[in-house]
C-alpha cells in the first residue's frame, strides 16, 4: 500500500449528500498513469469492479460503504483549438465542470454559458448528459475519451457512440461503467449563439449584443433561488428524473390535472416533476426526519444534520410511492445508488 491508494475511507466527504459508510480502497488520481496503478491494484487485491467518482454531486452511497476501490478522477488540464467558426475545448477528466464553462465565457465562447454553477466535473458531464435550461452537454460534445478498467484499452467515443438521450448514455449501461472517462471535447461557437428560449431566459432576448458572461450571470442568479449551496448542505440536485410518458399516460394526466406541464420529447411526454410534486402532490417542502423536500424547489432533496443513507432511501421511495398513488406514474431516482 502506498500514499495513492488508501483503506478503509470514509465516503460520506466524497459526496455532496455527505452521508454512506466507507470504501475498503480510495484513490485519488491525478494522471492516467495514477489511475493505470490503482487498476492494477484493484484487480489484483478486490473482486468487484473500481467504482469511479469525481464530485460525488450524483451519488448516494449507502451505509454498507462500497468493498472496492473507489477512484476519484482528479486529472486536470483544459486546451483549445480553432477550427472554422468554432473552438475545440478539450477538458481533463477532473476538471469541475463550472471552471471550464468560466473559462468558455471568459474567451467570450459560446455554448456552455447555460450550464453554469452546476456542481461536478467534467468526467461526469457525459453520463448522465448533464443539462440545464435548455442545454445539455450532447448538444455541444465532440468526443470522449475513455480507458477500460479491465483492458487498459484507450479509446475516443464519437458524440454518437455516447448514445445520449435526456440523463442517459452509453456510460450508464453495464457495459459503459467498465469506461473511465479522462477527457471530454466540446465544440463552442465564436460567433454569438445565446439560447435563450428557457423560462426566464426570454427575458434576456431583448439585450442588444448580449454576451456569454449575462447569461452566465442570469443562470447564476436563477439558481441561487432554486438550488440550495451545496457546500453547506447535504443534497444531490434534483434527486429524480423527470418522467417521459406516453401521449395517451400523458392525456390521461391532463384530464384529471389539466395545467401540468409537459415537453415532447423523442421518447414521449417529459412531465414537469417540480410541478407534480408541488402543486399535485403538495410536497415541496415536506420533510420526514432529517430529509425533505427544499421549499424553493420541490425536486431538490435536502438532507440536514443527521440524515442518514437508510433514511434518505426510505424518504425517496415513500416520494415514489405518493406520486404514483396521485399520477400512477413511477417515477426514477437521477442519483445514482451505491
Ligand atoms: C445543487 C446541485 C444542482 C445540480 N444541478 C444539475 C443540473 O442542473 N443538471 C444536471 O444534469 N445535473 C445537476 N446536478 C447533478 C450533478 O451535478 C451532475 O450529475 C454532475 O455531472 C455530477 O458530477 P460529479 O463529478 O459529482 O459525478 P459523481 O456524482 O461523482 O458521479 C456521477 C456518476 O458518474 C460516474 N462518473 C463520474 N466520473 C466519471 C468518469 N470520469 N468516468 C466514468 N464515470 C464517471 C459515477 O460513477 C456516477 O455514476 C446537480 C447537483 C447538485 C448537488
């Protein structure tokens, strides 16, 4: 055992829901040659696969810990390049997600000014197709690069070889969890693109000339009223998914609740959560012991000092249980279960 790889860690710091018991392994990993040791290690010392985090801003780790290695990415490093009308942007895997978007803005690029003040890094942002405001990151993704914990295999996935769809992937599939992502390549335009059909967002359609940083400012405040700080509270953003039915499930809804918002989509009608919690279930701000619902956005989970894994979990399935009751509609966790 050297200085990389440490025992029996707490996982409740590598998450911002910051609760969950402890890894038998954890590393943090700066370079590829760092992750290479630590996967050399994991297969000969553990039978179950490395699990691999960067912010923990999406987890939930339970109270059982996890009986692997866990590896935090934490490789670094953003470069550019011009190619016509656009700039290649190609962040390390550990890179936060909102430095690169700050940097983006900085270089007046746009493209990555709706995703700001997104917990979470870089490495993540393929996975869950991480979006917001009308945004999401498969809109803007050339490649990702990626290693195979098991061969060591480097490879570059094509935007279409991610096979994105609203908070999903190929790297969300048994076979894609064996992927390690070290990089990620976005393409931004240099001349101005602002996208600005989201909610509020249209108010800012009438600024002569805006530029990435407004935008960028606008987000930043929108969700400092939604969202709270994720450094001083336990939460993982919105904990579930929005629900995609069927027109006709959607129909249905309607009849019984006719204002419920909902979105066509590819795969059918994406359904307002938000609003299904808020106004038909009633449950923004609803808690149950330490675990509730935030009162500015019924999506968002807050867990509060003494939360625990076991009761988060219960919190959410009982979530769960009263939309389907009022909607039938079951509804996902986005947070991933560890
Ligand atoms: C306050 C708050 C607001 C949020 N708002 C949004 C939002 O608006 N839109 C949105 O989409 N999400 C949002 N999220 C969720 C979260 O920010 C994103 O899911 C983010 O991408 C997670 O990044 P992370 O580094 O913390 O990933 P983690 O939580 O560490 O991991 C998430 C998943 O990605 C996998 N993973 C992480 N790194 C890698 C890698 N390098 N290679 C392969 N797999 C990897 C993990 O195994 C896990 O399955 C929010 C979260 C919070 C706390």
């Amino acid at each position: 055992m050297d200085d990389l790889i440490r025992q029996e860690v707490s996982l409740a710091p590598y998450s911002t829901l910051r609760v969950g018991g402890s890894a038998a392994y954890l590393a943090e990993v700066t370079s590829i040659a760092e992750l290479q040791e630590v996967l050399s290690f994991a297969k000969q010392h553990t039978n179950v696969p490395p699990l691999v985090i960067g912010s923990g801003s999406n987890v939930l780790f339970r109270e059982a810990g996890y009986p692997g290695v866990v590896v935090v990415v934490g490789m670094t490093g953003i470069t550019q390049a011009e190619e016509g009308d656009s700039v290649l942007i190609t962040a390390a895997a550990g890179e936060l997600l909102d430095t690169v978007v700050l940097h983006a803005v900085q270089e007046s690029l746009w493209g990555l000014e709706n995703l700001s003040a997104i917990p979470g890094t870089i490495g993540a942002t393929p996975v869950q197709n991480v979006g917001a405001y009308g945004v999401e990151v498969s809109d803007l993704i050339v490649s990702v690069t990626a290693l195979h914990m098991e061969t060591g295999e480097q490879r570059i996935f094509s935007n279409e070889d991610c096979q994105f769809a609203y908070r999903e992937s190929f790297f969300k599939t048994e076979s894609g969890r064996k992927w390690i992502i070290t990089s990620v390549t976005f393409r931004l335009k240099k001349d101005p693109a602002p996208q600005l059909e989201y909610g509020t967002l249209a108010e800012l359609q009438s600024i002569q000339n805006i530029t990435p940083q407004q935008v960028r400012d606008e987000i930043e405040s929108i969700r400092a009223g939604k969202f709270p700080d994720w450094h001083h509270v336990g939460t993982a953003g919105s904990f579930f998914k929005n629900p995609i039915i069927s027109p006709t499930a959607y129909d249905e809804l309607l009849a019984q609740y006719p204002d419920v918002p909902g979105f066509e989509t590819e795969h059918g009608i994406k359904v307002s959560l938000g609003y299904v919690l808020d106004k038909i279930c009633g449950l923004r701000g609803y808690s149950n012991g330490p675990v509730c619902l935030y009162e500015n956005q019924a999506l968002v989970l807050v867990a509060t000092k003494g939360a625990r894994a076991s009761l988060i979990e219960n919190f959410a399935r009982e979530i769960t249980n009263r939309v389907e009751e009022k909607t039938k509609i079951k509804i996902e966790p986005e947070v991933r279960f560890v």
